[in-house]
C-alpha cells in the first residue's frame, strides 16, 4: 500500500489522501436501502491521536496478563467529521502502527483493524466496514486488535481515561 507522509511522521495511503483532497464526501445506501452521507475530515484535519484498548468482557482476556491492571495506549487517526452516530469520530479510523482502516468501540475498549483493505475497496461498499464492530460474524476482514501480543505494547497501570485524544 502506497503511503504519503503525514506531519509528526505518520502516513496515510495515497488513494485516501486523494479522496480527502478532493472534498467529497462518503455517500452510500445503508442495509436498509436508506441514504447515508459521512463527512470526511480534511487532509489538514487529520491528527494523530491515541486510543485505550483493554481486553476486558473479551475472548482474549485470558491470554492477557494485563487484563484487569490498566489498559494499552493505540495511536490512531479519526478519518471522520459528521456522520449518524453517536461517536462518529470512532466509525473509521486509520491505524498507522499496523498500516490499516478500522473502528474502534469506546464503550468496550476494543478496537478491529480491516487487514489488507484499501481506501477504494471502503470506499466502494462502506457498510459492511462500518458495520464490523456490530456485525463481526459478517465481517471476516476484521481482526481484533491485542497489543497484549506485541512486544512493543504501550501498557498503563489504572484507570482507563473516559475520552480518546
């Protein structure tokens, strides 16, 4: 996947970097046959922020030897500006650790990553990517993301934070 550098370093793909640029908006009909418009961030927009992962009330929480003493630190980019829901800003992300799209649940503290998914296939047919977090058995291209298997894992003892920056 092609990248293009990002102020602090970080990089988007070129093919989301276009579709940012060129001002459109993600426009789509839902399961329901119902329009939907999301309002993507500008290029300028974009910032680097950081996400809580935990692996609580998860099938992983035995594997994790953290699980109930704190919380990983997962930087991430919020792609979106406007959308229907309640936390748009958690809809589409982009994670530049792992150099792909994805959602994260700050209710749960969990987060999926789309491995291998370009910008073009989202863009194409959202709904199923939109949908991954609420629809994990239809959403086979989604994975988990368990910084508790990286080496390189950003754990914090305590509480998790209640907002994402």
């Amino acid at each position: 996947m092609k990248s293009s550098s990002q102020q602090g370093g970080w990089k988007i793909p070129e093919d989301l970097e276009a579709f940012l640029k060129s001002g459109k908006d993600l426009e789509f009909l839902d399961r329901k046959a119902k329009r939907r418009k999301m309002k993507l961030k500008r290029l300028e927009e974009l910032q680097l922020g950081q996400i809580y992962v935990t692996s609580e009330e998860t099938e992983f929480e035995d594997e994790d030897p953290n699980c109930y003493g704190g919380y990983y630190v997962v930087a991430a980019v919020s792609l979106v500006q406007e959308a229907w829901s309640l936390a748009p800003q958690n809809l589409l992300m982009w994670f530049p650790k792992y150099e792909s799209f994805g959602q994260y649940d700050s209710n749960h503290y969990n987060a999926l990553r789309f491995e291998e998914t370009k910008w073009k296939t989202i863009m194409n047919n959202p709904v199923p990517y939109l949908n991954a977090k609420y629809e994990p058995s239809e959403s086979p291209f989604a994975t988990p993301i368990t910084p508790w298997r990286e080496a390189d894992a950003d754990f914090r003892p305590g509480p998790i934070p209640r907002s994402w920056k």
